[in-house]
C-alpha cells in the first residue's frame, strides 16, 4: 500500500506519514493511559466518562457541520487564490462559532432540565475546540506537518496530567476537564499561530458564508446518521445495561479503530487528490489492495487479539475479545465503503446516492435497535451485531452506486 503511495504523489506520501502521527497519538494516549484509568478510576467510572462524551460527541458533530470534507474540497480547489482562501476560513469559523451558541443554548436546557451532573458540563467543553479546529485547512493544502506536531504535543501534555492528578474514582470529574480543556487550547492556540504565520485574513461575508454553510449542510446530513448511529452504541448499552458494559465495548472500539487507523489516514489524505482528478478507476484499484490488506488484518486481529486484551488490559477485561471479534468486521468492511463514498461519490459531487447510502442504513438500524430495546434484547452483542450489519449494509449500497456511475462514464 505504501509503495503505490509513493507511484501516486509525493506529496501525498507526506501527508499521510504526518497524518499518520496524529492518528496514532490520537489512538495510542488512550490506548496508553486506558489501564491505568481503569485501575484508578474503576471500570463504572471510566464507562460514566465514556458516556458522558458520547453525549458531548452529538454537539460536536453540529459544529464540526461536516468542513473535514467540504472544506478540504473547497480549499484543495483554491489553492493559489489567498483571498478565496481567506473568504473559505472566516466562513467556516463564523458558521461554527453561531452553531456553538446555538448548542450551547441547547445543552445547557438539557443540562440543567435532565442530567444536572457537572460532568456532562465538562465534557460539553470539548466542543469548543471544533469551532477552532483546522483539519480541513492542512488537509486542503496536503501540507500535515504543523497540524501533526501540534497534535502530538496535546495528546502528551494530555498524558502526562492524567498520569499525574489521576488517582481514584472520584477523578472521573477531573479526567474529563482536563480532555477538554488539552483540546481547547490546543486548537486555540494553533488557530492563532496559523493565522499569523499564514497571513490569513478574516473577511467576514455573509453571502459567501451563506454559500459555504449551503454546500457543506448536505455533507452534514450524510454525517449525522453515521455519528447517530456509532454513539448511540454507547448510549444504550449504558442505559439498559451498565457502565461496565461500555467500558468493554469502549476497549473493543479502540483496538479496532487501532487496526482500522491507517485505512482511515489514507482515505483523508488521498480524498483531495480525487476530488481533483476525478479518476474511478484508480480509486477502485487502490481499495482492491486496501482490501486485501485489511483482511489479513483482521486475521491477524482475531489470532492475537486474546493475548493482547489479557496482557495489555487484564483478565478482567477478556470478555472484550468476543466483542472484538465481530467488532472488527468492519475494518474490510469500512475500507472499501469509506473509499467509495467519499473519493468518487463525494468526489464527483453524488451527493443524493451519497446520502442515500447513510439514511437507508441508519433508518434500518434504528427500526431494529427500538426491536431490541422494546424486547429487552439489548446485549453488548446483540448490539454489536447489529451494528457490523448497518456498517455492511452502507456498503452494499455505495459499492452499487460507484459501479452504477462507473459504468456510465
């Protein structure tokens, strides 16, 4: 997979050794600090926690309002034109910053009327960081190096105050203020930098912002469901079964989106080139080799994975491993899927197959997770397995539609 990297662009090797590095420090600071937060904090803690972001998760994905795709598309296209590049920038940060009082109202309505726990509050504040965020910027420019680096840096500091104020159960409060405020200033103070060194001007035009909120509210929609539907996980397996049950499908979620990262890495950084080139047939013969290499992952994944649960995390987490194991289904699954969506639907603007593609699913999904909850069936694995079968259903019907377009050109 690498070596194709290299045939398609220099360019675009880079950025993926650079996103690369924040998706593992991304990954690997929980992964890192996960048994010493179940030892202190207690496994019901560390799943409250868990649960108390999932919440949170909701908030963001209304204020991040789908700019990781349309705002790198847009940027990856105005390259050379700084003033449209200004113009996209201010947009973007006006657009969040009124969603984010718009959610603030929301939440704290919610807060105040429902959960009045201040940890829900606490974890309400990473949402701040995404009115700041610049991933689409970087990605836009292929250019990850800077964005890297801060990253790195914040998810150590990160570490290293877990590591250090962490003691017992009743820090669960504390865990989740310092989350939020390592990402808030983080992004804050590199929304700072980039503006300064960049020369970025914010030019405030309502029309323009109009246009820009426009083209990416579509983009939104399609990310709603699929944000829906992979917190919602969390949510009913805290509600109608235990924190404990969300601390066993939490370890399973990472370690498969720890097999699934570089997948994931390359479908970002490759998305601008193919908006720009426009090229199926080179799309389709990358994800057949992704393919092939994500299955042998996923054997990998299922002969090692009992060793690695009881060594990394302790036989009292071994339970995880069956959960794990189906899990993980998704990362083939998941390869060809998001390849498919975002790199040539996405990419040649098939915005109603596109999201067809996530409403279908997610309406199937939750038509049977109510089935489960009404019939008191809500198991880890139960939902588990409904979960790998909306993932393979997404699937079916992208792969349907690219060779639909395909065969039309």
């Amino acid at each position: 997979m690498i070596l194709r990297l290299k045939s398609v662009d220099r360019r675009l090797f880079s950025s993926f050794s650079y996103m690369s590095l924040i998706q593992i420090f991304t990954l690997l600071m929980p992964i890192l600090a996960y048994p010493y937060l179940i030892r202190n904090l207690g496994m019901d803690g560390y799943g409250k926690a868990i649960y108390a972001y999932s919440i949170g998760q909701y908030f963001s994905i209304l204020i991040q309002f789908g700019f990781s795709l349309s705002g790198t598309k847009v940027i990856s296209q105005n390259l050379e034109d700084k003033c449209e590049i200004n113009r996209i920038v201010s947009s973007i940060l006006m657009i969040r910053f009124l969603i984010f009082i718009i959610s603030s109202i929301l939440f704290l309505w919610i807060y105040f009327f429902f959960f009045n726990d201040v940890i829900y509050f606490y974890s309400y504040l990473y949402v701040v960081g995404d009115v700041f965020l610049l991933n689409y910027y970087y990605q836009g420019f292929q250019n990850l190096k800077k964005f890297a680096l801060v990253g790195f840096i914040s998810k150590l500091v990160l570490l290293i105050l877990l590591l250090s104020y962490i003691d017992d159960e009743s820090d669960v409060y504390l865990y989740c203020l310092l989350t939020s405020l390592c990402y808030i200033v983080s992004n804050v103070l590199f929304f700072m930098y980039s503006i300064r060194n960049d020369r970025l001007k914010l030019v405030f035009d309502l029309k323009f912002s109009f246009k820009v909120f426009i083209d990416s509210f579509y983009i939104f929609l399609s990310r709603v469901p699929v944000v829906f539907v992979e917190k919602i996980n969390i949510l009913v397996l805290g509600t109608f079964v235990s924190n404990t049950a969300v601390s066993y499908y939490d370890l399973a979620a990472k370690l498969t989106a720890l097999l699934q990262m570089p997948f994931n890495i390359f479908n970002q950084i490759y998305y601008p080139k193919a908006s720009r080139d426009k090229d199926i047939k080179a799309v389709i013969s990358i994800v057949r080799t992704a393919m092939v290499i994500a299955l042998v992952i996923y054997g990998l994944g299922v002969l090692l994975g009992k060793y690695v649960i009881n060594y990394y995390a302790g036989e009292s987490m071994i339970a995880t491993y069956d959960i794990f194991v189906i899990l993980s289904l998704i990362l083939p699954i998941n390869t060809l899927s998001h390849n498919f969506g975002n790199c040539v639907l996405i990419s040649l603007d098939k915005v109603k197959e596109f999201n067809f593609t996530v409403y279908f699913p997610a309406f199937f999904y939750v038509f049977f997770m109510l089935t489960l909850i009404y019939f008191k069936l809500v198991t880890v694995v139960n939902v588990i397995i409904l979960f790998v079968f909306y993932v393979f259903l997404i699937c079916l019907l992208r792969t349907y539609f690219v060779l639909k377009v395909a065969r039309n050109l």
